[in-house]
C-alpha cells in the first residue's frame, strides 16, 4: 500500500501571468505558497481474478470497472493510462477541504496520483518531473484550461517565488524565513469559505480569451510579485502585502465581469472594514476562499465581522508531495 500527501496552496500575487497564453510571450511569475491542508491517495494491489471487475477507484463515488475506457473520472483514468496501469489496483481519494474553491485542488489531485503511481511501481520522480506530467495531463490531455502555478506547488511545496519563462523553464526561488518571521506571517493571514464551488477553468477559459487585450494588467501583476517578495523576505510591516493584495484583487476584477459577485464583494468589504489591511479571493473567480492579512490585534474584529462565513486555519511552507507510507 501507498498513501500520498499532497498540499493545497494560496496564491498571493501574480495568479494569471502563469498561463502559457500570456507566459511564452511575457513571461510571469507567482508569489505564495503551499498550506497544511492536504490531499490523499491511496494505492493498493488486488487480485482481480477473485472479483468481476479489475479496477476500484473511490472519491465521493465508487467506480469498479473492468477496463480502463470505462472509468467515468477522467483524470483517474488519463493518469493510470500514463502509467500504464490497467488492473489488479484500488485507488482511494481523499480530501481536506472541498474542491473547485481556489486552492488549486484539481491539480494537488493530479500530482498526488501521478507520484502515489509512480511509488506503486517502485519508482521516484523528481518533483519538478511531477509538476510538468501533471501540466501535460490537465492541458494537454484533458484539455483543461488552467494555469501552471497549481502542480507547482503541489509537487514542490513550500513558499516563494516561481518564476514561468518564455521557453517553458519553472524557476522557484524560495522566500528564505526565520520561524520567527514564518510565525508572524501566519499570524496576519485568516481564511474565509464563500460557500460557492466554481469549475476555474470555465473562468479561466474566459479570462485566457482576453490575455492580450489584458497584457498591461498581467505585467503589473508580475511586478507585484517582486515587490511582494521583498516584503516577505525583509523586516517590514506586513500591511505592505496587505495593499499589495488589495490592488491586485481590484486588478484581477478588472480581468472579466464573472470573477466577482455581490457576495464576495460584501464578505471583502465586511473583512476590510473591520480591520484588515488587504486581501484577495483565491483562485480564478467567482467562489472559493476569500484571504485577508490582518493585524493580530484586529483579528478577534474581522471574525466578528465575518461570523456568518467559515474560518479555515492553515499553516504555511508546507512540504511538497509525499509518501507518508509504503508497504
């Protein structure tokens, strides 16, 4: 038996420029990091001869079909494809929090299976190697349309800096911290659910659309990101992020009418009015988790304020894809 753990993440700045639509022209670049709260696969052998079907999949269904055409989960099934894996193997999904909510869930899905995969057949891959198998399923295969910053995370963890060039490199610069820096950090940042599940590549599809029509919002977007590394990486006060956050919020409504709506725009304005310097709703748009940074001290205000909305706590610099067993 194998078990993966695979980690969401926020974004901070710069979500967008990581499209190849605007990067193999642009070039782009994110700053943020993956969190505590995680995903897991689950692989295992069995001798289907003993059963009327040779492959198990469990997630929030049960499929056991004979064949691999027959698997309705398509990122199941082009995985297991990949690799080759056509019977005799259960393979069981589980989660932390909810998908298609902005923490970039799909993709951790992918880079968990692709390496719980690999495991299953004695094998270790690289994590850079994980996050470019991972592109090439949801984009290429499955034809998703989605950025490159999510497998990023999810295979290589921590917090950052990835820089996406022209010719297709990834470059990950880290955001070096102290523990106390690391702490101080994640006492200012504090996590609300909308309650709106969204497919991000229908928001995404429409925002690609207009890549170009939108090129100076994306290249501020990416100067963000440097000056929003400087902030982590130095001894300044956070609330600099926070305003950073908060322009780039207001950049990325500008992108296309579907991101925002009435309610997220109450929860940011209920957030902001209570204390918090800056924040953001995470991912493409239109539901998901809405992240502020918020002084300690008016922290117990902002709850307040959103008392309505789930709080969702989460550590920072988590650890990329890993097997936690093997057996």
């Amino acid at each position: 038996m194998i078990i993966t753990q695979t980690p969401f993440r926020v974004s901070f700045l710069g979500g967008g420029t990581d499209y190849p639509e605007h990067f193999r022209t642009h070039g782009g670049a994110v700053l943020g990091t993956a969190i505590s709260r995680c995903a897991y696969q689950t692989v295992m052998r069995f001798e289907s001869s003993l059963f009327d079907y040779s492959i198990r999949l469990g997630y929030r269904q049960v499929e056991c079909v004979r064949t691999l055409d027959e698997i309705q989960h398509r990122a199941f099934q082009a995985c297991l494809r990949k690799l080759e894996l056509t019977h005799d193997i259960e393979v069981n999904y589980a989660a932390e929090l909810p998908g298609f909510t902005g923490l970039g869930t799909s993709s951790s899905f992918v880079v968990g299976l692709l390496n719980a995969l690999h495991s299953f057949k004695g094998r270790y891959v690289a994590p850079m190697d994980l996050c470019r198998q991972a592109i090439e399923i949801e984009r290429d295969v499955l034809g998703e349309a989605v950025g490159c910053q999510d497998q990023a995370w999810a295979a290589m963890g921590g917090m950052g800096l990835i820089e996406f060039k022209p010719n297709d490199d990834i470059v990950v610069t880290r955001v070096p911290m102290s523990t106390q820096r690391r702490a101080e950090i994640e006492s200012h940042l504090l996590m609300v659910f909308t309650g709106i599940t969204r497919r991000a590549a229908d928001l995404a599809s429409k925002q690609i659309k207009k890549a170009s029509e939108n090129k100076d919002r994306y290249l501020r977007m990416r100067t963000q990101v440097d000056e929003g590394y400087a902030v982590l990486t130095g001894n300044a006060s956070l609330e600099k992020l926070g305003s950073l956050l908060h322009e780039g919020w207001l950049l990325k409504q500008s992108l296309d009418e579907s991101i925002s709506n009435g309610k997220i725009g109450s929860i940011y304005k209920a957030g902001t009015e209570a204390g918090a310097w800056g924040g953001k709703l995470l991912g493409a748009g239109g539901g998901g988790f809405v992240l502020f940074v918020v002084p300690p001290e008016r922290r117990e205000r902002v709850r307040a304020a959103l008392k309505d909305y789930q709080e969702i706590p989460f550590g920072i610099d988590a650890p990329g894809s890993r097997v936690i067993h093997a057996s």
